[in-house]
C-alpha cells in the first residue's frame, strides 16, 4: 500500500466552498482502480490548512490511474484554483518494523 499525502494550503475565505467541492470531487478518485481510501483533515490552528491522505494499491495507480485518467480534468476543475501555493505531494510506504 502507498500512501499519498498532501498539504492543501486554500486561499483565505475559501475554505467553506472548498470542503462542498471536495466532496463531490470524490466521486472521481474512488472511480479509478487501485484506488483504497482518502481522508481530508483540517487543522485546528489555521483554518485555511488541510492535509489530504489517500491510500492506493501502488503508486502508478495514483501517479498514471489518476493523473492521466479523464476524471483527474475534472477534478482539476473542481480543486486546483483554490490552492496557493500549489500543493507538494509526496507517496510514503510503510516501512516493517
């Protein structure tokens, strides 16, 4: 399993309309395969601050399955001009302890 994991930074009083559009957003992630989970987290000290965390099988399920599908373009519609700065996103896999 590879998880994805992103700090969403929203452009300030855009939050609320961007937790509505997240949600519909997710209709397109949970269509590609590979694709587990995803969870969106919101920090308590910045209201303006999120962290995005997804679970896929393997990372060309997220980095080719989605980024190259057609749902990505509308999920690019939905999210993208909301982020300043535009997010880092970066895959981690559990390391066996």
């Amino acid at each position: 399993m590879i998880l994805e994991v992103a700090i969403l930074y929203i452009k300030p009083g855009l939050y609320p309309e961007f937790e509505i559009d997240f949600k519909k957003a997710g209709q397109y992630i949970r269509s590609i395969p590979g694709y587990r989970h995803h969870s969106l987290q919101k920090c308590l000290e910045n209201v303006n601050k999120y962290i995005l965390l997804v679970e896929w099988d393997k990372l060309e399920d997220h980095t080719v399955g989605f980024r190259q599908s057609d749902v990505y373009v509308h999920w690019k519609e939905l999210l993208h001009h909301y982020y300043d700065p535009f997010p880092v996103v970066e895959h981690f896999k559990e390391i066996e302890l």
